[in-house]
C-alpha cells in the first residue's frame, strides 16, 4: 500500500478560507481537557503563523511585544493541531503537569 503523503503548508496565506467563530469559545476555558501541553521552541519557530490559523480555540495570540506566537493555556485544550501542522516542527509536547 503506497505512503500517504502528508501536505505540509509553509505559511499562512497558502492556507484556503476557514471558518473560525472565536467569539463564541471565548467563554469557554478549556485548559482541564489537556494531557499533552504544547510548547513553542522560538529558536526554530518562523512564524508563519499556520499554528494561529489551524488552532480550533482562541488559545493562540501575537504576545507583546515581539509580536510573536504564544499559547494562552487557560484556552489551549491540548488538541495538538498546532504540532501536527507546524512546518518546521517548532512545537512540541509535555505531559500535563510536569
Ligand atoms: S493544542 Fe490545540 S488548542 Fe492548544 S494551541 Fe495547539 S491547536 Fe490550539
Ligand atoms: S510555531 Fe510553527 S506554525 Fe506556529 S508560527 Fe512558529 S513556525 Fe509557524
């Protein structure tokens, strides 16, 4: 059975049109579904901004004032959409509560 080939974007305006409604999952806090924790690593990070885009929550934002990516884990549920997405492989995972 041939590989499946996995499409990588490298930056965001690759990406097609998405349906985001962050309004509406503002007021949901979804930290205490998370296992896995992503972290960005900054000496690889690009930012190209896909992890931003792809992000399901409202949990990724340009932090002051480098004006970079950042995660905010109040919002993060751990999905890790983000990891599986990023391009250069600049987020990785650690346990919960580690
Ligand atoms: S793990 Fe999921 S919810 Fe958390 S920052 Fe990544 S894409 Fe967003
Ligand atoms: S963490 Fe990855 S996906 Fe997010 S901006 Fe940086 S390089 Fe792009």
């Amino acid at each position: 059975m041939a590989k499946e080939k996995k499409f990588v974007f490298k930056k965001v305006d690759d990406l097609p049109p998405m349906a985001m409604s962050l309004g509406t999952m503002r007021v949901n806090k979804t930290a205490s579904w998370r296992n896995l924790r992503p972290i960005i690593d900054y000496e690889k990070c690009i930012d190209c901004m896909i992890c931003w885009k792809f992000c399901p929550e409202p949990a990724i934002y340009l932090r002051e004032p480098d004006e970079r990516v950042a995660i905010d884990y109040d919002y993060c549920k751990g999905c890790l959409i983000c990891v599986e997405e990023c391009p250069v492989n600049a987020i990785s995972t650690e346990e919960e509560g580690k």
